[in-house]
C-alpha cells in the first residue's frame, strides 16, 4: 500500500477505503498505538468539519454499536462509539471494527488525517475490537505476521513510501535485514535496547537506552539530558535555559549513527538539521530534550525511519532493520534469521493515485504532497513553514507532556497517548500562521 507524506516529512498516511462505496479516508499510520478510528459522519464539532468524515450515508453495510469509547491526549479528546464495516486496503478487504469519532476537540482542526490506522503491538489496542494485524491474521490472509514500512523523503523528490502486509520488500533495502528483539515479549510499544549513538563516529557512551519505534513520531524524541550529550558532539550547537529545543549550525556535516544488535545506522544532516533562524547561519535540531516515557526511553520517528526499510514482527516479538537503497551503507548488517519473502499484498506506488486525485478536505491552507504518480493533493499542509520559524517545541500546544491520561467517561473508557506527530503538526500551524 502506498504511503504519502504531508511535503515536510512530519506526517505519513494512506488512503483506505471505507464501506460498501469504498470511501477514502486518509488516515495516519501508527505504530504507536493499535487502535483505528475514523472521524464520524455523526461529528458537528469544527474539526470533524475539516475533514472527511465517514457514516451510514457512505455505506450500506455499516453497523453501529452502542459501546462508546473516549480517548484523552495531552490536549485534545476524542470519543465516539465502536462500529463494524468493509474496510480496503492494498489488496485486502475485510469485514472489522474500529472507532467511529462523535465527537473532537478543535486541537484537531488542522490534523492532516481523517483518522488513525493503528498498527502498534496488540497489548496497546484499547477500544476493544480486533486491531488490523489481528483482523489480518485471524483470517490466514498474511503469509507471516509482519509489516515491513519504507518512508520517503520529500526532499529527494521520492514517491516510492510503501507498506508491505505480511511480507518484506526487498528491493527497499541493501544487503540482509538485522534483527533485535523489544525489551519484553509483554510489553505494548514496540521498544528495542539501543546498543550506542554516535555523531560522526564519536560515541556518546549511553548505556542501558531502548528505543520506541514509532511512525506516528516526527522527530527523535529523548530525555533532555540525553539530548544534551548528543548534542554537545556537535560544534556550535546552543540549548538555552533548559529548553528541549536545541540549535546547531545550518552547514554542519555530522552525522548521527544509531546502533542496534551491532550494526549501525546513519542520519544524514538533512534529516535532523530544521528550520533556519532569522539570523540564516543557525537551524533547528529535530532531535528534541523531550522525556515521552522513562529516563532511559527514547522514540525513534520519522527521522530515523527515513534512513531505514523496517520491518515489525509480531509472532517474534523484535523489529528488523535494513539500510535504505538510496543510503550510504554503514556497518555490516548481520541476519539473526531468515525473512520471509514479499508478497503480493503490497500495492504499486502508483495505485494511490485516484485517492490523491480525488480526496478533498475543506480546510484552507497550502495543498502539498506529491501524489505516487503525478496528480497532486488537495489535502492541505500541516507542516507548512517560513524561514526564521524557531525550533519545533515538544511542549507546544496539541502536545502535553507525554504521558497517558485517564478518561472518566463511562463505558469502555480508553486512556490513550497522543502520537507525536500531532505535536509536530500543531507546532508547525503555529508558526506558519495556521491557527
């Protein structure tokens, strides 16, 4: 299934087809969190207003539940109740549940995405129905139990974004996949020790890290401690009075090397050095001070995941890393055991684009993102963005501190994280003059 991004690399998301007309919906991918939601047809909120929405007049099959759901972030609620219908993608088409939004907060005015396809490891799934993966599974449609996710960068002009159920694209990645398995076989996040980080080959010496791997995550997300180690490899980098933003030279040339397993993984400047300041020689880090979990849990987002085919395993309970085709290869990857090969159900680039062609969202604001194959979207921006903008803030608003909170609705009640990447998205309005 083809993968979009928003022009700025700060969000990805697929078009699904919904119901018995197969509406589309853009919907985020998130390996955060395994609970899907759409935003509802029922919804009169602002931000249910501002996007596509789905219910009974796109579909003849849905059927609505009475068991409702609420989901708490840092700032911002949704809730709704749980519905089953026909949801489409790549070359599946399966009858599931998932959550259909009755109600937004307006911190989801300007999302770029109808919903959230949850992809995390089973114990996240809240709302109650069957996650993807299990929806999948449970009907033998996977020849193994796996997603394999390639991110595009939007600089290198690339539309090539694709997710692979149930089996590795080969042609993604150099060499052989290297595996490392999560920190427990119990655990809800998909979370890896990390071996070291180095800046251009000088380590920074941490010791007992793990790393949440999450496509739902803009930026490279650790404890501020941390990021100031990381950073202070870095010639000309400044952090001021604690903040977790940091600003390093616009023309450094370090790189950034993540090890799992023995075998390390480069970002290049282009991926962690931001937005210019008005004074054109500093940029911003997207490598934020930002403590999301526990003084030794970092999130590895988009960042990372640009410079690597990644492949999440759920009967084995580890996550697999490749060298992107286009990336300098660095190390010498090491396979714990054999892959499974790629299968069919992993659609063309190209057949995403009469969903981009055809997708219409009623916020104004810039249309960006290249479709796989020409057409450009009519979903707007959320990463729009001036120079001289300062550096992204993980505690801007949309964000809150990371933690989950509690709902006190009745019924099923959901406590639920924010994905990142809606920090990113709210930060970036903020500064282009959206909201």
């Amino acid at each position: 299934m083809a993968i979009d991004e928003d022009g700025q690399d700060l969000s990805y998301f697929s078009a699904v087809k919904f119901g018995s007309k197969g509406k589309d919906m853009w919907m985020l991918l998130d390996t955060g969190a395994a609970n899907t939601w759409v935003m509802g047809s029922n919804c009169a909120t602002s931000a249910c207003l501002a996007h596509d929405t789905f219910g009974a007049q796109d579909s003849s099959t849905l059927h609505v539940t009475a068991t409702p759901w609420s989901v708490s972030y840092g700032t911002g609620t949704v809730e709704g109740v749980t519905v089953t219908d026909t949801v489409a993608f790549a070359n599946y088409s399966v009858e599931m549940g998932f959550g259909s939004a009755t109600f937004t907060s307006n911190d989801f005015n300007n999302y770029p995405m109808d919903g959230i396809l949850g992809l995390g490891r089973t114990g996240s799934n809240q709302i109650g129905t069957p996650t993807v993966m299990q929806v999948l599974d449970n009907n033998n449609l996977l020849q193994a139990n796996i997603l394999g996710i390639h991110l595009q960068r939007n600089s290198d002009g690339a539309k090539d974004g694709q997710i692979t159920f149930g089996g590795i694209d080969h042609s993604k990645f150099q060499g052989t996949l290297s595996y490392t398995a999560t920190v427990s076989a119990d655990s809800n996040l998909w979370e890896i020790p990390v071996d070291d980080v180095a800046v251009s080959g000088s380590s920074c010496k941490f010791r007992g890290r793990s790393a949440i791997i999450d496509t739902g995550t803009s930026y490279v997300l650790m404890p501020l401690e941390d990021a100031k180690i990381l950073h202070a490899q870095i010639p000309g980098s400044t952090n001021t009075g604690g903040s977790p933003n940091f600003m390093i030279p616009c023309s450094t040339t370090k790189t950034i090397q993540f090890t799992f397993s023995g075998v390390t993984y480069s970002v290049q400047p282009k991926d962690y050095v931001s937005k210019v300041n008005s004074v054109g020689k500093m940029c911003a880090s997207n490598i934020i001070g930002q403590q999301a979990y526990s003084a030794n849990q970092w999130i590895l987002g988009d960042v990372f995941l640009k410079n690597v085919y990644t492949v999440f395993d759920f009967d084995k309970d580890r996550i697999g890393f490749g060298v992107n085709s286009a990336a300098p290869l660095t190390g010498s990857p090491v396979t714990t055991s054999s892959s499974p090969s790629s299968v069919a159900q992993s659609a063309s680039p190209s057949t995403h684009a009469s969903s981009l062609a055809t997708s219409t969202m009623k916020t104004v604001a810039p249309s960006v993102s290249a479709s796989p194959s020409g057409p450009t979207s009519s979903r707007p921006s959320a990463s729009a963005s001036r120079s001289g903008s300062s550096a992204p803030s993980a505690n801007s608003p949309g964000g809150g501190d990371g933690s989950p909170l509690d709902t006190t609705n009745s019924g099923t009640a959901v406590s639920w994280q924010l994905p990142y990447i809606l920090v990113a998205t709210m930060f970036s309005l903020l500064v282009s003059g959206l909201l």
